[in-house]
C-alpha cells in the first residue's frame, strides 16, 4: 500500500553558489559526510548531486507530512536525518536516522522508493513511501 509520495525540484545554482562561496556550514548542516563524499565523486558536477539529494529530502518531507497532518502533529526537519545513500549500481536509496526514522516506522513503511534526476538548472527528487 502506498502511504505516502512526494517530489521536489532544486536548484542546482543555490548549490553552486555555496561551494564557491566556500558555505561550508550550509553545506554541513544540510547533508552527511557520506552524502557530501559520494556526490564529490565521478563525473557529474557536486552541485548536481548536491541538488538531487536536497530535493529527495524535501520530497521525503512532503511524503509523511500528508500522514503528518492527519494525525495533526507537527515536525521540526534535521535534514541530516534524512540521507541519501547510493548503492553499488549508483541507485539511490535513503537511511533514516532519529526523529525521522521514528516518523516512518510509527507510520509503518516498509520500503522507500527514491529516484533523483538532474538537467541544467534543476535537480529532482522523487521518493514514494509503501507500507
Ligand atoms: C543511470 C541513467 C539512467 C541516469 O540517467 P541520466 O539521464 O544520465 O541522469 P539523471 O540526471 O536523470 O539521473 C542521475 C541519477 O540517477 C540515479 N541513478 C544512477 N544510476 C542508477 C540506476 N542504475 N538506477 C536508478 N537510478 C540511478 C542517481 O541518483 C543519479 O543521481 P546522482 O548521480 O546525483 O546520484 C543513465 O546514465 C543510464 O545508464 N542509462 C542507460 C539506459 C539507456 O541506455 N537509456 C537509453 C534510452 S532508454
């Protein structure tokens, strides 16, 4: 059963700006230390891949606030707690920590879904939550 979906564009110019502007505390607060590494490998700009991880986060809040909202209660986000992971084939996946992973397993999901895309100025994160 699905229980919750969610998408978000970034963008990737934000991004850009706080790595040249040396925003490292942005950049820190907002993703992991595995987060920042993988998205500083291969070929694709780290902006990009900044961008794409930023929007699944957002694209995760956005899937359990509709169950959020109906239980009426209201959640401060640590975006840190929300990490975007890649597997061997470079496929996303998220890891859950604190208050977040609580969220999900009170809501009961069982499998997320992520899917991120990025073209020139934007970055898309897509992610379905099923339970
Ligand atoms: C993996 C692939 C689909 C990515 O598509 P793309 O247009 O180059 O790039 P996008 O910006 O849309 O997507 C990139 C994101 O896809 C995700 N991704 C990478 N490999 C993936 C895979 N095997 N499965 C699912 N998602 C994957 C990653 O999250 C990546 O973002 P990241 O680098 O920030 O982590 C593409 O590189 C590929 O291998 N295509 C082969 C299929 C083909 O030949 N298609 C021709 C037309 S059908």
């Amino acid at each position: 059963m699905i229980k919750g979906i969610g998408t978000d564009l970034a963008d990737i110019q934000f991004f850009e700006q706080c790595l040249n502007d040396n925003k490292t505390s942005v950049i820190q607060e907002t993703f992991t230390a595995q987060e920042i590494t993988t998205s500083e490998r291969g070929p694709v700009p780290t902006a990009h891949r900044l961008a794409g991880r930023f929007a699944v986060k957002e694209a995760f809040f956005k899937a359990i606030s509709q169950t959020m909202l109906h239980q009426n209660r209201k959640i401060n986000v640590i975006a840190k707690e929300i990490e975007v992971c890649v597997d061997h084939i470079g496929r996303p996946y998220l890891s859950l920590h604190g208050q977040m992973d609580l969220i999900a397993r009170e809501m009961g999901i069982k499998n997320i879904h992520v899917s991120i895309s990025h073209e020139k100025g934007y970055a898309l994160g897509f992610v379905i939550l099923e339970g």
